[in-house]
C-alpha cells in the first residue's frame, strides 16, 4: 500500500446559504452547530448538529441553515 501525503483543507462558515460547486474532488459537509438542509439531484437532505455528508466528485449541491450554526466542509 502506498501512502500519498497531501494537504487537507477545512473550511469553516457560518454563512446561512452556500454552494458547493462541481468539484473534481470528493468533499464533506459536517455540521459543527444548528440545523442545515443540503439539496443535492432534487433531493433534500436534513442535517443537525455533528451529521454529516460525502459529497461525491463532479456533484453541484448547496446547503441553507434553518439555525443559525456553523458548517464545515473538507
């Protein structure tokens, strides 16, 4: 097994919407506080505090916060 080395990058928002663009690398939506709603292929999905989500590469999806919090991405 080989281990790559690479940097990892946590974004942290307390932004009350945002979009998570179709990125070429896998990301997840972690909500550190409050209530969030992630619509991702005409679904939503309900989020609370310490839930989180994978988000696969190339996906387009955004997020709004139904309580005030804090959402991490990585």
């Amino acid at each position: 097994m080989k281990l790559i080395r690479d940097r990892v990058q946590i974004t942290v928002s307390d932004d009350l919407n945002g979009k998570l663009s179709g990125e070429k690398d896998l990301r997840i939506l972690y909500v550190y506080e409050g209530q969030a709603v992630l619509h991702l292929d005409g679904t939503d999905v309900s989020l609370r505090r310490d839930d989180f989500y994978v988000i696969n590469s190339g996906d387009a999806a955004d997020y709004r916060m139904e309580q005030p919090g804090f959402t991490g991405m990585i």
